[in-house]
C-alpha cells in the first residue's frame, strides 16, 4: 500500500498542475491569435458566397 502523501506534496502538485493548464491556455489562446485574420477572412468569404447565392436565388423566384 503506497504511503499517504503529506500536504506539502499535494500542494507541490497542486501548482504543478495550475502550471500546467495556464501554460496550455496560453498555448491556444496564442495558437487562436495567429489563425485569427484566416478565420475571420474564411467566415467573411463563406457569408459574402451564401448572401450572393441568396440574392440570386431569390431574384429567380427559386425558393
């Protein structure tokens, strides 16, 4: 059976782990800034193609 751990160690880990996940948050939000002007730019193409393809549409009477 293995040996309790003391409450130096459980905060030792503790920190470790409160580390680990800011170093990961911080990993994607610098991840989602780099991609950002690609995302806004691809969301921007795909409603100018779906408002073209609306208006078109509708001029038709296709709907």
């Amino acid at each position: 059976m293995p040996e309790p751990t003391g409450p130096a160690r459980t905060a030792w880990n503790a920190v470790l782990l409160l580390f680990g996940v800011c170093l990961v948050l911080w990993f994607c939000v610098k991840l989602i800034e780099s991609i950002w002007p690609w995302l806004l730019g691809g969301a921007m193409i795909v409603l100018l193609i779906g408002g073209v393809t609306f208006w078109i549409r509708l001029r038709r009477g296709r709907w």
